[in-house]
C-alpha cells in the first residue's frame, strides 16, 4: 500500500505501475479474486515500504550508500508539476483515486 499525499500546489507524482516489484502472492490473489492489481497496490491497507522523494542527480549516489548498509532503493516514478497522482501503466496515464484512510484531515 502506498499512501501519498498532494498538499503542495503544482507538485504530483507519475508513479510507474512495476510488475517486478510486486509480490507474487499479492498477484495470484489479485488473479483469483477478479481484483485489479493496482486496488491491491494502491489501496490495500498498511504501508509496508518508506516512500520518499529524491533528486535524480543524487539516485546513483542514494543508492549506493543504502546498498552499503544492506538495503535496496526502488526507483517507483517521478514528481510532476501537476496537483494529481497518476499511476503509468502499459504507456497510459491514469489518475489515480484516494479511497483510503486520511491521516491529516482535521475532524470537526
């Protein structure tokens, strides 16, 4: 599950919709119960990986100091200058929809 938030005007994501990074368990359920997989990815409950935002220049150098204290980074997509969150899949942009949880929302 990813949860991600648009506060800032003119920024977004285009996140890359990666097969690869997506377990095979998560896929198989995905498969028998008619669920499209990007409801499971995107709106499935928990978040299970830290996302951040950094700048491509400094990717290869990130990169290389996770990889030396035994951790791995995913490159997932891109910040946009567009208030939306697009999911990139087969080369089509789709926006993609909250139906989760709001964590900053104020209750009145």
């Amino acid at each position: 599950m990813m949860d991600l938030m648009v506060s800032t005007p003119n920024i977004g994501f285009e996140i890359e919709l990666n097969d690869d990074l997506i377990e095979e368990e998560a896929k198989s359920y995905a498969e028998e119960f008619n669920i499209p997989i990007e409801n499971l990815v995107f709106n499935g409950g928990e978040e299970f990986i830290h996302l951040f935002a950094i700048d491509p220049k400094n990717y290869d150098p990130a990169q290389e100091a996770v990889k030396s204290v035994g951790g791995t980074l995913f490159k997932i997509g891109k910040v946009i200058s567009e208030n939306n969150i697009f999911i990139v899949k087969d080369n089509k942009k789709i926006q993609l929809k909250g139906y989760g949880f709001e964590h900053f929302v104020k209750k009145v």
